[in-house]
C-alpha cells in the first residue's frame, strides 16, 4: 500500500497521525489508553470532514473528489485510526 490522496485527502492520515502525536506527548508515550481514545476520536473527526467535504458530489472520473489511500476520506480515515488503535491492543 502507498500513501496517496487526492485534494484535502491527505487530512485523512494526518489527523490521526496528529492526534497520535498530541496524546504522545501531552500524556506519555506509554499511556495506551489516552492513544486510543486520541484515535477514535480522530476517526470521528475525519468522518464528519470526509462527509462534509465529499457530499455527494463526484469529480470527473466518478469518484469522490477528496481521496485517502484510494478510498473517499471518511473510510481513509477510518481505516488509518482502526490500524492504529488494533496496534496499541497488541
């Protein structure tokens, strides 16, 4: 997989990259709990953005106009959280 966006998709990985780091340095590289809850949340907010932001408007080639990973910001996003809060269980 290579990381890829198209237009504001990028705010797809960054925020819960972002998050990741704020929780990291605000509560302790070792408070996992404060990671994960950092992660949902920003699956929650790259939700809201990527629905807001995609609508149901598409761009010229049929798929929506913000894109992480190939997917639509939304699912990008909540696949870059999903991964990092499974990686804090183990």
């Amino acid at each position: 997989m290579q990381i890829s966006w198209r237009r504001l998709g990028y705010l797809g990985f960054m925020i819960p990259f972002a998050a990741w780091g704020l929780a990291c340095v605000l509560f302790g590289h070792n408070n996992f709990k404060a990671i994960r809850i950092a992660f949902l949340l920003a699956a929650a907010a790259v939700w809201l953005l990527g629905t807001k932001l995609n609508g149901d408007e598409t761009d010229a080639d049929g798929k929506a106009p913000h894109l992480t990973f190939g997917l639509p910001m939304q699912w990008g996003g909540l696949l870059a959280s999903t991964a990092g809060f499974v990686l804090t269980l183990l």
